[in-house]
C-alpha cells in the first residue's frame, strides 16, 4: 500500500486540493443529510382491524375474527397468526419471517382479505404495516378560546390541518379531537304514543327537506333560466318546528338539541382541543420539518386570533439533543486522544498531523453516507462516537514510525516514504481487520440488520477514510511540518525488555496464567447474568386509567377528568394531553384501545422531576379502587421496559384460565418481576335472546331491536354553516333484564313483547378474545427488570416445566405453555451476534493469512481474542452491568480491535527475521512497536471514555456496557498481547528459535 504514499508526493497540489474538498463536501453532505431519530426499519407484522360499535366479543370471533383468521392463513412467508376480539373490536396480526418484502406482504394481505364477506354493522378492514419512518416526528396542540365548537372544528378541518399538511416533507397528520357535534333527537315515548305519531313519520321527517331539486328549465323575461326547488334547514329551530304529523311538531314529543360525542374526550391542559400527529416522508430532515412546523403553528396562532397551535412535543428536539451529546463525545474523545498523543510523542506538529486524520475521515464518512441513502440519526452517529478513537490510529503509527526514523536518520521524503513502507501492511491489514467484522452482517435477522447496518457502515467508512488520510496526508504533512522539527530523544524501555525476556524463557507460566483467566472468564460469563437492552426513556410521562369493560364510559370520564385535575395542579408540568375513546384515524395506525382506558400523557419543565411526578400520581390509586391505574415513563416510540411473555394455548378455555392464573400466582414473587398481568382478567355480561324459529325471525328481529337500542342517522342540517348530522337517539334504554323481555316487537299478529317469541339467557363472557394461529390462547405478561432478564426466565421455566429437582407445574391435557417476549428476543439478537463473531473470527483469519502469507502468524494474532475475553468480563464484572445485545457488539468490535496490536508488533517481527535470529526480532520488533501500540490502545480507550457515563438512548446501540466491554477488554488484551502473543508466536517456532540461539551462544564462544 506504499505506492499511496508515493502517488501522494508525486501529486502534492492534488492531495492538497483534494483535502480541502473533503472537507467541503463533508460540510455540505452533514447539512443535506436527512436527520431522524431511528433508520428506516419495517416491523414484520401486517395488522387487519375491523370495528363494529355494540357488538359482543363471541360475535365479532365468529362473524370477523375467523373469517379473516381463514382468509389470511394461506399468506406466503407468514410465521404466525395472532388476533385478539374484543367488544366491537377486531385485531388480527400476521407475524412474517425476518427479511419478508413488508410491501409484498400486506398487499397479499389485502388481495387476500378481496372476497371474505362480513356483517354490514362492522367496518372495512383497516390494513396496517408499521415502519420506523411513522414514528411521530411532531405533535401539534390545537386549542380554542370559544372551545370546540362546530366553527372552529371547520376552522381547523379548512385552514389549520391544511397548512401542516402542506409543510414540506409532511407525508400524514392523524387527528385526535376531530369528532363533530351532532343534533340529538330524544323522543318521549309516551308523548308520542299521546299524539298518535308514528317511529315511520319521526324517521322521514328530513326527507326531501334539505335538498336543491332543478325542475327544469324555461324562457323568463326573454332569457332562459334554470328553475330548481331549495329546502334549507340552516339553524335548530328550524327543525325543531318540523311536522311529524297534521297538528305535531317535533319539539312536541321530542328533545332536540346539539351535542358532542359523550364517549370521547380529548383535552389540552384541561381544554377541549385537538392533537395532530405529525409524521414525515422517508427522505426528509425531521428537525427541518419541525422547525417549518413550529414557523406553521406562529403563523396560524397571527393568522387566527382565537386559535392557539403550540408544539409540545417533537423527536427533532431529540435528534438534536442526541447529536449534540454525540458531538460533545466525538470532541471529548478527540481532546482525550490528542492529549494521549501530546504525552507520548511530547512534540505539538506531530500531534497536529495526527489529529487532522479526524476532520478528514469523518467528512469523507458524511460524504459516503449520503451517497449511500443514509440519514443522521442517533445510530450513524453512535458509529461515529465509537470509531473516533479509532481513526487516529493508523496515522498515530505512520507519525511514531516517521518520529523513530527521524530519531536515527536524516530528514528526507525518502525516510518518509520507507517509514511508511514499513507499517503500510500493518495498518491496512489491521484495518481491514476491523472493517471484515462488520461483513457478515448480512446473515441476522431483518430487525437486528436494519439497527446494525447504518453503525456498522459509518463505522466502516470512517476506518477505511482514516487508513486512506493515514497514507496519503499524514505522510506530506510530516514532509512539510517535521522538516526542522526538534523531535525529543526517546528511549526503550529497558523493563519491559528485561520482562519479555523472561517470559520468553519461560514460556509455559506465561501460557498456563493466561489459560487459567481465559477459562476462568468464560466460566464466569455463562454464569452472568443476561439482560436486554434496557431503551427506557423519559421523554414524557403516561399516565393510564383502566376500567373494566363493563363500566360505564361517563364513570370513565369523570374519573379520568378527576385524576387530570390532580396532575394539572402538580409543580413543574408544562403540558397535559388527555385522551379518552376509540379514535378512527388512530385505528389506521394500529392504535385500537379499549373505550373504557384512558391515557393522559404528560410533559415536564425539567425531565429530572420525571421519577417525583411519577411518585405523585401514582400515590393516587387508591382513588380508583374500580379500576387499574399506572403511570410511568416512555417515549415517542412507546413506554420503555421489558417483558416477558407466556403464551397458555388450548381448546378448553376453563382450563387456560386456570393455567394462566396459576402462572400468574407463581411467578408474581419472583425476585426482579415487577408486575404480572394477563391478556384474561375482564368478563362481560352477555345477554342473548334465543328466538323460536316457530314464531320469529331471527334477522328481522335483531333488525327491529337494533333500531330501538342503537342511535339511528335521520340526515344532516346547517348548524353555523356547518353540515351536522341528526341522530335518533335510542327509543329505549332497558335497565333491567324485565326491561329487556318487555321490548315491544311487531310481528304478523300486531305488537308483542319480545319474550313472547324468545327466551332471554344471561351469561358471563370474557369481554377479549385470543387466538393464536387459530387456537384460542391466554397471555400471561411479566414486566421485569432489564438486567436480570436471564435469571428471571430461568426461574420462570424452572416453576413451569420444572428441573432435574423438581417437575414442574402439572398442565391440563390439551395445554401447551410457550414462554416469549424479550427472553425470545434476547435468544435470537444473541445467537444472531454469535453467529456474526464466528463469521468475523475467519474473515479476520483470511485477512491475516493474506497478510502473513502463513498459518502461524495469523493464529498467533488470534490468540489475542481470548486475552480481550478476559478483559471485558472483568470490566462488567468490576461494573455490575449484565450481559446484554450492545455488550455483545463491544465484543464483536473488540475481534477487529485488539487483533490490531498483535498485527502491529508481528509484521515488525517478519521484518525483522530477515537479519536477525527469531528471538532478537521478537524482542526488537516489541521494544520498537511498544510505544504506537500503546498510543493507539490508550488513544481509543480515551476516546471511549464519555461513552462510559452514557446512558443508552431508545433505539440506539451505543451505549455504557458497549463502552465497558471495549475499554475493559482492549486495555487487558494490550497489556497482555505485549507478553502473551510474542510467547505464542515463538512456541509456533521453537525448534528453530532453539537452534539459532544454540548457534549464536555457540559462535559467541568460538570468537571469545
């Protein structure tokens, strides 16, 4: 690789130019580069959602769930089919295999779903497929000084909606808020039944009203004119006057007034308002379109005076707070290295020349990112943070070597060039080391892939650039800085001389002490305990309120307006945004909650109050003795946390019952589970009318019944020029089970009620249904603690299936207990990781092989990985930090790290062994590379230190244990390689070694 160094002098305007246009496009790319918080990443899930308002769970089971549960089985690559049925919800999700075309996969959804037929109560069904680019980027607050009012609703439908829309880059606005009010009418049976109307009149009464009919079209005053009949009922009187017979007004039998939807509430610090959620298109800057979104929201609050758009929360503020915290590490790092380096070489232009590799490398790196469709997001820049230390390196080599040469030489271009020559192969071999490690990244699971990949590319880039900028430009500016440098006079260490020489001598104390620790941490690695990667986040706070199902929803609602005055009157809140009811745009996003559920998610003024506001409301629950309430930490990519599942599947639901709340009992206590919850803890009343085929029809009953029970549309009028929709209210409202026999029918033979053609039965039903690829199952959840995560699903299989000890727990016939969630996550991101350390093991072997040319060399470089195992066990054994994914990539990034020293100090032996016996160059080739070895292992551990006290970020895989793993084994394995490696490489060659000493002693003599 010298003929680089070479082509350089020959090129020096070339070289120069091309510096400076790096530089150039670096800064142009970083400003043009797409800023988000995550990679785009699809989730392998296809999600079907039907509604059908008052209809029981068994109904929508039968009549929805299973139909599509049929229609989606034949699906090609699915791996499961789970759905859940709920009162007037269906939920099916399709689970595809890793790496599936999610495109492909929900329009084969949609194809399949073409031809199934469904009740004409229920909904379309809404098909989802989720990707990280939904995730919100922004959420708008609307409110008004007059409230929610039909104007301002048509306000914010016509020009505020609009206007965010329109912002560049918005790809979709979901509303919360958006429902319009609604005319209500409410007849009094018994007025009605006074003034002989009948439910026909009452239901025609707009019909034909509010129209413009043309009539036709005639010659009046010489000119032809169109003629056309206008009804326009524009305000509530009007209708209120309507006839509904020859002397009966509607407002003589009826109540009609205005309302607005009692069963949703959505309120902006304790005001009726609207929420818009803003996602953006996939290759937008989500802090620009923030920033446009905000300049939008100050231009409509100008624009309409009674209006107030505010933007409470927005990811940009946490994409710019990450790449702030990241900039802070990668600068911090650099001053850490450039420190190291000032130390070591004690000479300020050396110094300057190396550290100008990382404004170089890091442009070039920016500049390949966008030409590779990768954005700025926190993990790209978590890549950077963990490289920097790194991209010193080679130059730190190439300067030492030039520093040494010059030490013993005469200044000239050709010193330059030889001393570059000489470590040429070293630091492209050791880089291509660390590059190789991220090559097989293409044999994980789609997920882990779509994280890993953007890291493991700018991580690559940035090497590569490092090694091109250490060949090129480090060796012209030493030409032109070191021309009259005073260098200081440095001297080998005579110690370490004295302690390889030793251990050389003793060969077997060195191997056998380096076994002990290496089996020795293995040892105590297995018996660590795992976690996952714990991605809690305080970005807000979310406070949720759970009922049963069977709770009326104004108890909902006065409880839930109850517990947000509380929160409002807290110190430090800064905003509160209560939600309550099933929101239609939301469902097109997968967000079905229970109509009973409501959530209020809170902001603070300073998110270190978070744990204190946490403390207070939850010191509320015993307010709402009826109903599950919690409120806890979580972000824009939900709450934060990890679970464990266990799925109870069977046909026998009495039996999963017991099996699931057997479970739950056991496993409750276990030491690090927090809380345990199951998919099976609401039950419903069910009334059901079975009809005598002898005297009814079914349908035509459950017609009639549905009109007397349920609101019924009768049209739509003008209300403050907006068109609002009447509505019937429901005729009756059985209280009781009489009141229900009692509901009058007609039948061929007049009036009856409708116990005289069906029996009424009432039964207690579970109010959510589960299925899992058909087969009804329960879901028994554990929220545990991130770090004992290994331990506690140990425990949990142990009390399940038992030991060698014990058996277990005793199952029904047909029972069957999978046990999931983050332990099966954990299983396949460790296995995935496992499987890529194997696969960069041989990459590296091959490099090196390559290289050297030879077997033993490059197996004597590999035994610096045991050494880095010792290492990084120590240091999270030292840090308490479990095992979990991002330690795992520290490991993996310590394969191409540590074998980098080894490559340094044998390539100087081979060298060497040209003029010199075996053991002289081993000696001389460690006493010479000592000093860039420790430069480089001190300068990236140094850099690596602000990693230490970094908490992990949501999403990202840069974090403390990756830190803990590097530093902890990168500083074990250096002191380690500068003893153990030479040991092993000369055992590879000890006879020969033996027999050039024999003959040096041996010819010493002879001249003595």
């Amino acid at each position: 690789m010298s003929w680089f160094t070479k082509w350089a002098f020959s090129n020096k305007a070339a070289i120069t130019f091309l510096s400076v246009l790096i530089l150039v496009i670096g800064l142009v790319s970083y400003n043009k580069l797409p800023m988000e918080f995550l990679p785009s990443a699809d989730n392998p899930v296809v999600s079907v959602i039907v509604m059908g308002q008052g209809t029981d769970s068994k109904t929508m089971e039968d009549q929805v769930t299973s139909p599509i549960e049929n229609a989606v089985a034949g699906v090609k690559k699915k791996d499961h089919i789970y759905s859940t049925t709920s009162t007037g919800l269906t939920k099916v999700d399709v689970y595809f295999a890793s790496g599936t075309d999610m495109k492909e996969a929900k329009q084969e959804v949609q194809e399949s779903l073409n031809n199934i037929n469904l009740p004409q109560n229920v909904s379309k069904p809404t098909i989802i497929q989720l990707n990280t680019s939904m995730i919100p980027i922004a959420d708008v607050s609307v409110t008004f000084d007059e409230g929610v009012t039909p104007s301002n609703l048509d306000l914010a439908n016509k020009k505020i909606i609009p206007a965010i829309k329109d912002v560049k880059g918005v790809a979709n606005v979901q509303t919360y808020g958006l429902e319009k009010a609604f005319v209500s009418v409410k007849i009094d049976n018994t007025k009605m039944a006074q003034k002989k109307v009948s439910l026909e009149n009452v239901m025609g009464i707009l019909r034909g009203q509010n129209s413009s009919i043309a009539v036709g079209e005639e010659t009046i005053n010489n000119k032809t004119s169109n003629i056309k009949v206008v009804g326009n009922i524009d305000n509530i009187d009007k209708l209120k006057n309507l006839s509904v017979s020859d002397t009966v007004k509607l407002s003589d039998i009826a109540n009609v007034e205005v309302k607005k939807p009692e069963n949703n509430v959505n309120r902006i610090n304790g005001k009726d308002g609207l929420l818009l959620i803003v996602t953006k298109d996939s290759s937008s800057n989500a802090v620009t379109i923030t920033k446009d979104v905000r300049d939008t929201a100050k231009e409509l609050n100008k624009k309409y005076k009674n209006s107030h758009v505010d933007v409470p929360i927005a990811t940009a503020d946490m994409v710019k707070s990450s790449v702030q915290s990241m900039m802070k590490e990668v600068l911090l790092g650099a001053l850490f290295a450039t420190i190291v380096i000032m130390l070591f070489l004690r000479n300020i232009r050396s110094t300057l020349i190396t550290i100008v590799s990382i404004p170089l490398s890091l442009c070039l790196t920016l500049f390949l990112l966008s030409e590779s469709g990768i954005t700025l997001n926190i993990l790209t820049l978590g890549g950077v943070a963990v490289a920097v230390g790194r991209l010193v390196d080679d130059s730190i080599v190439v300067i030492e070597n030039v520093f040494r040469k010059m030490q013993n030489e005469k200044f000239s271009i050709q010193l330059i060039i030889e001393a570059v020559k000489e470590v040429a192969s070293a630091i492209t071999a050791s880089t291509l080391t660390t590059v190789a490690v991220f090559l097989p990244i293409g044999i994980v699971s789609a997920g882990l892939r779509d994280f890993m990949l953007p890291f493991a590319l700018t991580v690559t880039y940035s090497l590569l650039a490092s090694l091109f900028v250490a060949l090129t430009v480090v060796p012209l500016l030493s030409a032109f800085f070191l021309k009259n440098a005073k260098l200081a006079k440095h001297k080998p260490s005579v110690r370490y001389k004295k302690m390889l020489t030793w251990s050389l001598n003793h060969k077997w104390v060195v191997i056998l002490v380096a076994l002990v620790l290496f089996v020795g941490s293995i040892g105590t690695y297995f018996a660590m305990p795992k976690g996952a990667t714990d991605n809690s986040s305080s970005d807000f706070i979310q406070a949720t309120l759970t009922y049963p199902s069977d709770t009326p929803v104004e108890t909902v609602k006065e409880k839930t307006l109850e517990l947000e005055s509380f929160i409002l009157k807290q110190n430090g809140i800064k905003g509160v945004f209560t939600q309550l009811g099933v929101n239609e745009d939301a469902v097109k996003y997968g967000n079905a909650s229970s109509p009973t559920e409501s959530k209020i998610l809170i902001t603070l003024k300073d998110k270190k109050l978070s744990d204190k506001v946490i403390k207070k409301i939850n010191s509320q629950k015993q307010n709402y003795p009826d109903a599950e309430m919690s409120a806890s930490a979580s972000s824009m990519m939900g709450g934060g946390g990890t679970q464990i599942s266990i799925d109870v599947v069977g046909n026998n639901v009495n039996d999963l019952e017991n099996t699931a709340s057997a479970i739950k009992d056991k496993i409750k206590d276990i030491k690090g589970v927090e809380k345990v919850t199951t998919n099976e803890e609401d039950k419903k009343t069910v009334y059901s009318l079975n009809v005598d085929p002898s005297k009814g029809n079914t349908e035509q009953i459950s017609q009639q019944l549905y009109g007397l029970l349920n609101r019924m549309p009768l049209g739509t009028v003008t209300i403050e020029n907006q068109q609002t929709t009447v509505y019937l209210e429901p005729l009756l409202t059985p209280k009781t089970p009489d009141d229900i026999k009692k509901i009058p029918l007609m039948t061929k033979t007049g009036m009856v009620p409708v116990s005289a053609v069906a029996t009424l039965s009432e039964e207690q039903k579970s109010s959510n249904v589960f299925h899992k690829d058909g087969d009804t199952y329960l879901r028994v959840t554990a929220d545990v603690k991130a770090d004992k995560l290994s331990d506690i699903s140990s425990n949990i299989n142990k009390i399940i299936f038992g030991d060698k000890k014990d058996k277990g727990m005793k199952l029904d016939d047909g029972v069957k207990v999978y046990v999931g969630g983050a332990l099966a996550q954990q299983t396949q991101d460790f296995s995935d990781l496992y499987m890529i350390m194997l696969v960069s093991i041989g990459l590296v072997f091959l490099i090196m092989i390559i290289t050297f040319k030879s077997f033993r060399a490059p197996i004597a470089i590999l035994c610096s990985l045991p050494l880095a195992a010792i290492g990084a066990v120590l240091a999270l054994i030292i840090t308490g930090i479990a095992v979990e994914p991002t330690a795992l990539l520290g490991a993996l990034m310590l394969i191409g790290i540590v074998v980098t020293n080894a490559i340094v100090l044998l390539d100087r032996v081979k060298q060497k062994e040209e003029n010199m016996i075996l053991r002289d160059a081993i000696i001389d080739a460690a006493v010479t590379r000592i000093r860039p070895i420790l430069m480089t292992a001190v300068a990236t551990i140094c850099a690596m230190l602000p990693l230490l006290f970094k908490k992990a970020e949501t999403g990202s895989l840069v974090s403390q244990s990756l830190a803990v793993v590097v530093v902890g084994g990168l500083t074990v394995s250096t002191l380690l390689t500068l003893i153990v490696i030479p040991v092993v490489y000369e055992l590879f060659y000890f006879r020969k070694s033996k027999k050039q000493r024999m003959k040096k002693d041996s010819n010493k003599s002879a001249t003595v």
